[in-house]
C-alpha cells in the first residue's frame, strides 16, 4: 500500500501500479502526474463517492479498483478512458449503472455486493467483454444487448432475483464458467445427501490451513479419531461467487467421489453459530495444477513458467477431472469454476482432486432441455483444460496419438455452438478408450 505522503512527495514518479487507501474523499491531484506511466490504480477502501471529470488525462490507465467505497452510481468518466480493460466496484452501494460509463476497451466488470436492478444494453456492445461479476444485486433480468456479448467466458449471476433466464444465455458461443445459486428460479432441485453432524466442542482445532472469499479452513482432530480432517468456516458475506449457504448446498449434493473434496460431516453447535464443513484433508504432495486467472489473461488460468506435462499424467488427469465433473452433473450439480487452479495434483502419482464449490448451481430436475443447455457450458470449460494441458505438453515421438486424442477432445468441447459439443459422460468414454 502506498501513502499519501509518498504520492505527495514525487517518490512514486514513474510507477505503473499506485494502490492508496487513506479515507480519500476525492482523487488526489498528484495522481495525474503519473499519467504517463500510470496503469492501476486501486483505490478501494475510501470514502469516494466520485471521480474526476478529467480522469481520461491517465492515458495508460487499464485497471480500476474502487470496491468498499460508497458509490452510488458507476461514474460515467470511466467511460471516456480509451485503455481501460478491468474495472472493480465491488460492495458499494451502486444502484444506477449507465451505458456511457463502461470503457470502449471493458473486458472484465466487477459490479458485486452492490444494489443494481438495471443493466444498460450498452454491456453487449462491448466487443472484448470477457468476464462479468454480477452476484449479489437486484437484478431480475439481463439487458437483451447482451446476447451479443460473442467473447463472454465467465458470468455471475447468484443471489440476484432472477425467476428465468433468458434463451439466449445458454447460446452464448463461449460462456464457459457461470454461477445462478441463490435465485427464485423455480425449479426443482436435487435434494441432498444427508450428512452426520459433529458437534464443535468435540474438535480441537490446528494449524491454519488456508483461507478463501468464502470461508477459512484449518486443520481438525476429532475426538476419539486419530484422523485428521480440515474445517471449513464460513464467513457469511457474499463472494464474487455468490452466497456461502449455496456453496455449502451445493457440496451437501454433490456427493461422495475419489476425485471431488466433498463434505463427510456437517459442523453444529458453533459458539456464534457459524455454519461450517468437515472436509477430507488433501493427501501430502498434492499441489494446485496451476494459479487463478491474472489481470492480463483474464479467464484463462496462468501456469508455473516452463511446466510441461507428459502424455500419460495428461491422459490420467483428464480422465479423473471428467469423471468428477460427469459424477456432478448426474447429482445434477453444476460446478461452475471447473478450473486448473481449483484442481489439486500430485504430479508424482497423478492422482487428482476437484475442490471448491463456491460457484456451485443446482440445476432442475424438471426442466431437462434447460439442464443439458448448461451443462454444455461447462463441457466447454472442460474443453479450456484440455487445451490447457495440450498447450504444455512434452512432446514425445510416441505419445503422439494420446496428444491427438487430447486435441480431438478439445476441439469437440470448444464448438461455438453448445448443442454440438459432447457430455461429459462421452468425454470419459473417448478417454477410457485411449486407456484401453
């Protein structure tokens, strides 16, 4: 975090990435003299209710963050800044969302945790729209412009008010990750699996394990069981995903699989009453197949510099990753954030594992066109992994026809037109076949 006094002073001429959080009530005049070089700027964390007319004199600028700030409406000079790719207004207190406020070059909008009820049609005349968070607002239907958006990948639609989708949502050529939890739909849904319940006096708590938007885990031991298990804690806020509960439901019916880090007991009698999971702890050498998207490449996730993956590990982890995937869908669970950085690998043993059910949608068992027209989006996100893992093979003369298989798949998976692509049932039949 940067200050005030550093801004102030000219020690920060030159940098690309100017992060302030200092109860700012407006934008500081020093900002602009870094316009020549100037790329972020985050200023969540203030008391902004605005931002300058002139704000198009940051040239280079490509990402604005002003999430936790109390804005009422998405302040149209953001439309005027010709660079401007990523914009972030996260828990605000937006209501009003003009067309003329959404720069030429937008490809990712962050508008969560806000008040919106409208969306302009302006959003799908934004040809490099990729990534669109929409979760926990009003919203109750899309602006029609944008069944245009071609380029849309990721879409978040939970804890709105949404009673149908439109058709052409599901048409979209290349949504692939999208989230509807938490939305009176109507529709029937899969009940879950009941689980057994563990008290929380009856854990003694470790070593932290991690934390996430949507909750903290840490390492359990249970009383009387020598084994461990991990603890996952929700923090009841909405994430860029939706709601913890529709996380937790969508872990309660997805059910059990090798390949899928699914709940084995729920938490009770928490002293604040905060819900929470008991969850198998990830075996020793496991590691993230790759980390989350960047800023620059937006939907698709970055791996380690120089990784590259033989055709048997690739042809394993495929296979484990869409016969988690296929178990889902059968549950009639959508995952929604079928990612490499949500699968954890042991590139030693190759064995895999699916996480993170936060983007999780229960799809209706009384609707079955409109189950298998999403589901098709996923098989599509399926399709990026594989063409992911093809990307980083390491090419030998005889694994040649394992990678061929890999790309066929890819390419069927990636069709622009969903109804064309394969289930994910018929991606473990054609992965299956090169096995055998």
């Amino acid at each position: 975090m940067h200050t005030l006094e550093q801004l102030r002073s000219g020690a920060l001429a030159g940098t690309r990435w100017l992060d302030l959080s200092a109860g700012l009530t407006e934008l500081p005049n020093e900002v602009f003299a870094l316009a020549d070089t100037l790329e972020v700027l985050n200023l969540s964390g203030n008391r902004l209710t605005s931002l300058p007319h002139d704000l198009s004199r940051l040239h280079h600028l490509k990402i604005v963050f002003c999430s936790d700030n109390p804005f009422t409406e998405l302040p149209e000079v953001l439309g005027d800044c010709p660079a401007l790719q990523v914009v972030g207004f996260k828990a605000c207190d937006i209501h009003r969302v003009s067309g003329a406020a959404l720069p030429p070059a937008l490809r990712w909008l962050i508008l969560t945790d806000n008040a919106i009820e409208h969306l302009p049609d302006a959003l799908g005349e934004r040809p490099l729209m990729q990534k669109l968070m929409l979760a926990g607002n009003r919203l109750s239907a899309l602006p029609e412009g944008l069944a245009h958006a071609g380029r849309l990948e990721l879409l978040r639609l939970s804890a709105n008010r949404f009673e149908q989708l439109p058709a052409w949502l599901t048409a979209l050529p290349r949504l692939s990750w999208l989230a509807l939890s938490g939305n009176p739909l109507g529709w029937t849904v899969p009940a879950p699996t009941p689980l057994p319940t563990v008290p929380w006096a009856d854990l003694q708590i470790g070593e932290a394990l991690g934390e996430g938007a949507s909750g903290r885990i840490s390492r359990v031991t249970l009383a009387g069981h020598g084994q461990g298990l991990a603890l996952k804690l929700f923090k009841g806020a909405v994430t860029s995903d939706g709601l913890p509960e529709h996380e937790l439901a969508g872990s309660l019916v997805a059910g059990q699989h090798r390949a899928l880090c699914t709940p084995v007991a729920e938490l009770s009698a928490h002293p604040q009453g905060t819900p929470g999971l008991l969850l198998p702890l990830i075996p020793p050498g496991h590691v993230h197949l790759a980390g989350p998207p960047s800023m620059a490449s937006c939907t698709r996730d970055v791996y380690a510099e120089g990784w590259r993956i033989g055709a048997a590990q690739a042809l394993r982890l495929a296979r484990t990753v869409a016969g988690a995937v296929a178990h889902l869908h059968l549950q009639g669970v959508m995952h929604g954030d079928l990612y490499a950085h949500n699968i954890l690998w042991d590139p030693q043993s190759g064995d895999a594992m699916l996480s993170d059910f936060g983007a999780a949608t229960l799809l209706p068992t009384d609707r079955p066109a409109q189950r298998l027209a999403l589901l098709a989006l996923e098989v599509r996100a399926f399709g990026c992994l594989l063409e992911e893992l093809v990307a980083h093979a390491q090419r030998v003369a005889d694994e040649a026809p394992a990678w061929v298989v890999l790309e066929e798949l890819a390419r069927a998976c990636l069709q622009t037109d969903p109804a064309l692509r394969p289930t994910l049932d018929d991606a473990v039949l054609a992965l299956e076949r090169v096995a055998a």
